[in-house]
C-alpha cells in the first residue's frame, strides 16, 4: 500500500491521518463540513494515485463515505467498532479523534484491522426500505399501547383489537373522559396514518422478494419466511461466502449462548445479542408459525416448549432458520447478491 489513511467519522468532521509509505509523510488534519461534497472534493488529492487505502468504522455515516472512497479509486475499509476497540487493551491515556484515527491507520497497516463487510448499492436500499418498515411497525405498536393504557386508566373493560372493525366500534361506545376520548382519536389516527404507510412498503418489499433471486429462494425454501421477513433475512445476511460454517452465521444474528463459568459453575446462558437487531426479528418472527400444527417444524417446537417455555422453543427454530438460509444461500453463489430483475 503506497497510501494507508483512516478517518474518525463525526457528524460535523472527519477526522483524518494517512501515510505515504513511499516518503514516510505523514498528514492529519480535518474535513470540514462532513458531506459528500467536501470529502469528493478533499479526496481530489488521491487523483492518479494507485494502491490507496482507508480504514474507517463501520458507525452512522460510513455509507457515504465508502462511496466516494470508491469512486475515488480508493480502498476502503470498514473496521468492525467492537473489535476495533478490542484492540486497545486497557484504557491507558484520554480518547481523543487523533487516536481513534491512528489507531485505525496502525492497525490497517499492520494487517490485522477487523473488517466488516461493505454490501453493495442495491443491498443497502433494499435494507433502508426494511428497517424503515420496522421501524414504523414499531412506532404503531407503540400507539397501540397507548390507547390501551388510556382505555385502562379511564376504567374500560378489555375490548378487542383496535386493528379489527368491531374493536374500533367498541372504543366509539366506551363511556371516556373529554380528555381521554381525545388521546384516543389521536392515537387512532396515528395508527391509521402508519398502517398506510406499511401498506405501501409491504407491496414494495413484497416485489422485491419475488424478484430478487436469494428473496425468492428464502420464501419458496422454508415455511414462515414471507415477503417482509425474506428481505430483511437476505438484506442482514448479504455475502454469505464470508461465514465459515453456519454456526459463523447464528453467531453473526446474536442469538448464539453466551456462558460465563468458573470451575464448572455459572448463572444461565443469555443471548449474544451481538448482531444486526432486524436479523434477530425477521427470524423469530419466521420461527413463530412453527407453533402452527402445519409446519414441518412442528413436532421440534412442541418437544422444546414442553420441556422449557415457548419462547425458548420459538429461539430454537429460530437458529435452525439461520442455518437452512445459510445454505441456502450460499448454494446459489453469486445469484444469491444480483439485484432485483
């Protein structure tokens, strides 16, 4: 590498250091304000120059500028921020942007940075559109509650889902304070607002799943996989070629046994929870129908859930879906990451 650099992303500057190997100049400094245009234009410097690196954490605000690393002819490198900070060892002198810059540089040079996967364009839309279906599937469950912890402070009996018509006419019947009545209608509201909202990211995941080759396979191969949870399922997953085996990949969702013992004696093993949220959510959500009595995972839930809870039983088909869309996935190759047709 004649060029070894690294930035420490910040929302208004990026925080630089590199290295030309050839003279041993060493450069630091800021780029200011943090935008896709000022980096384009700071990154004019590199222009002709072969076998440029740098490194930079995989936290909010990589995507843009991997981007134009990329389009700048530059290698970047996305460093894993858990295990980047691993490499530290005991905290030993102030954190400032200066050392995490360096810290990064060093350890690019040296080989050893570790690295996440940098998933191409399509792959990234196709994850923004999914969490932003999460995120106001989230937002509408939590109205949900609301109206129902207002319904239960005005002393309303328990009626049925505000979802379903015959729910919505029982809250029009409740005796309600004007108060009360009030927050009530707001939160209907609001529920409607996102249910239309969902309705058109759902037709939109729903095609992408048809169309996108690793999405189809997902939903035709394995019972519970719908259009929402294939695409979330692929998005998290992406390059699966990376995984060594599938216990790589259970690892990889969080939803791996953590054990901490000593001479044979410990608490409880607790989930990881190391991985991407959304993964961890499209397969439990997939593992649930195993509860159905027409899923060929039937008999499994059952056994585990009688020795233990249903909870626990929905966890184990869960990691037994993380492994099958492993394989499945990597048996399609390069198929599995080509866009949508």
């Amino acid at each position: 590498m004649s060029i070894v650099g690294a930035f420490d992303v910040h929302r208004r500057q990026l925080t630089f250091e590199y290295l030309d190997t050839s003279t041993a100049e060493l450069k630091r400094g800021r780029v200011i304000p943090a935008d896709r245009e000022h980096l384009r234009a700071w990154l004019a410097r590199f222009a002709g120059q072969d076998d440029v690196h740098f490194a930079l954490e995989g936290c909010t605000g990589w995507r843009y500028i991997a981007e134009e690393l990329a389009a700048a002819g530059i290698t970047p490198h996305l460093a894993e921020p858990a295990d980047t900070a691993a490499l530290r060892g005991r905290k030993r002198h102030a954190k400032t942007d200066k050392t995490d810059t360096r810290h990064l540089r060093v350890h690019l040079m040296a080989g050893d940075l570790p690295e996440c996967w940098i998933p191409p364009e399509h792959v990234l839309e196709a994850r923004a559109v999914v969490r932003l279906y999460k995120d106001l599937l989230d937002e509408r469950g939590a109205w949900h509650q609301r109206i129902a912890a207002t319904l239960f402070h005005q002393g309303v009996p328990v009626i049925g889902s505000m979802a379903k018509p015959e729910g919505r006419a029982a809250v029009g019947q409740v005796d309600l304070s004007p108060a009360g009545r009030q927050a009530v209608e707001a939160g209907l509201r609001q529920v409607d607002r996102l249910t239309g909202e969902l309705d058109v990211l759902r037709r939109q995941l729903g095609m992408l799943s048809r169309r996108q080759p690793g999405c189809a396979a997902l939903r035709t191969a394995w019972f519970g996989i719908g259009p929402v949870t294939a695409v979330a399922i692929w998005a998290e997953l992406g390059d699966v070629r990376r995984f060594g085996n599938s216990d790589d990949v259970v690892r990889h969702t969080g939803l791996d046994i953590t054990v901490w013992s000593s001479d044979g004696k410990g608490p409880p093993g607790r989930l990881s929870r190391q991985g991407p949220p959304l993964l961890r959510w499209a397969l439990y959500e997939a593992a649930k129908c195993a509860a159905r009595a027409a899923a060929p995972d039937h008999g499994y839930y059952t056994a585990v859930r009688d020795q233990r809870t249903a909870g626990l039983a929905t966890l184990s088909v869960a990691r037994k879906l993380a492994r099958r869309c492993y394989h499945t996935l990597r048996e399609l190759g390069e198929e599995a990451l080509a866009p949508a047709a």
